[in-house]
C-alpha cells in the first residue's frame, strides 16, 4: 500500500470513528447537563465547509507545496496517525465523562490523569494535529490555510465553551487545574 492509500485510509478511519463517538455518546446523555451553545454544530460545519474548500482550491498550482511527495506525504500521515491516537487515548481516559456535546455529568469529577497531566484538553490537542496532517495531504498551502484557520477558531471557541462550563461545574478544583495545565500543547498554549 503506498502512502498516499494509507492517508486516505487514515482519514476514513478518522471519519468514521468520529460518527461513531457522535452515536455512541447519544446514548450517553442521562444525567448529563448540555452547555454545547452550538460548539458542536459550528465544528462540524467548519470542518465539512473546511475539507470542501480545501478540495475546491488544491490544484492551484501557485500553492503547491514544493516538497518532495514522499516526504510530505509521510509527516502526512505521522500526524494524523498520531493525532488519532492522542484522541482516542484521551477519550478512553474521560471514560463515561466524554461526551461530544459540551455536557456535565451530574457526579462529574477532574480528571489529571494520563495526558490530562499534561494539556487540559488532549482530544482536541489530537484533532488539530489530525487537522495539520490533512491540511498537508493536500498538497496546497491554499488548502492548508483553509482548512486549518476556521477549523482552529472553532476549536478556540469550543473550548472557551468548554472552560467555562468546567469551571462553573467544579469550580476551584477546575481553576487551580488551569493554573498547573496549558490548554492544547504542554508547556506551550
């Protein structure tokens, strides 16, 4: 299987795994308390408008990324394999309390577990290194950019969403979490 086959399959896998966490957390809704304003429509509308446009502008040749396919083809699928995993490693360390609407469990607790020790968010730290990955699929910074600018924006406003959801639902616990975690990338945002 050459690379590119293994980037499509990757993001088919990725696909997939995504529709399946939207109807396996459906059923995951008792007891829980949604404060989403919309950080889930907007995601998925930025994200299917994102990957539409990034389709629509790759074969402008003035944007070509001037790599040599095999090597840009390869970090490629490095950061979306990766990206997978960081994800679904935070998502099964969240356990019951995963959710992809921004909810809160009645009996919600902090978790400072695996990567939670190290970013406050780990499955989004994933989705934006998926993002990257597939941006640079591509092969067009046109494609890159448009892929990846809304795509961060909505992911900046869901987790504000999310922060303050966190905070008003346990309260100091949370705010002293802040304080010792940066949001996304460890020791950096």
């Amino acid at each position: 299987m050459n690379l590119a086959r293994m980037v499509q399959l990757v993001n088919i896998v990725w696909v997939f795994s995504e529709v399946a966490l939207i109807i396996f957390t459906r059923r995951n809704r008792c007891n829980t308390l949604s404060h989403d304003r919309g950080s889930r429509t907007l995601l998925l509308c930025v994200i299917g408008a994102g990957i539409a446009a990034g389709t629509a502008v790759q074969n402008i040749s003035i944007a070509r990324i001037r790599i040599a396919e095999p090597w840009l083809l390869g970090t490629s699928l490095f950061l979306l394999v990766g990206g997978l995993v960081i994800r679904w490693t935070a998502i099964l360390t969240l356990g019951r309390f995963f959710n992809t609407r921004v909810a809160v469990h009645q009996d919600h607790r902090l978790v400072q577990t695996g990567l939670y020790r190290l970013v406050r968010h780990p499955s989004y730290s994933g989705l934006l290194l998926l993002f990257l990955g597939m941006g640079l699929s591509f092969g067009s910074w046109f494609s890159f950019i448009v892929i990846i600018i809304p795509f961060v924006a909505a992911l900046l406003y869901r987790i504000k969403v999310e922060e303050s959801s966190l905070v008003e639902a346990l309260g100091q616990d949370y705010i002293e979490y802040c304080k010792s975690t940066k949001r996304l990338l460890p020791g950096i945002f």
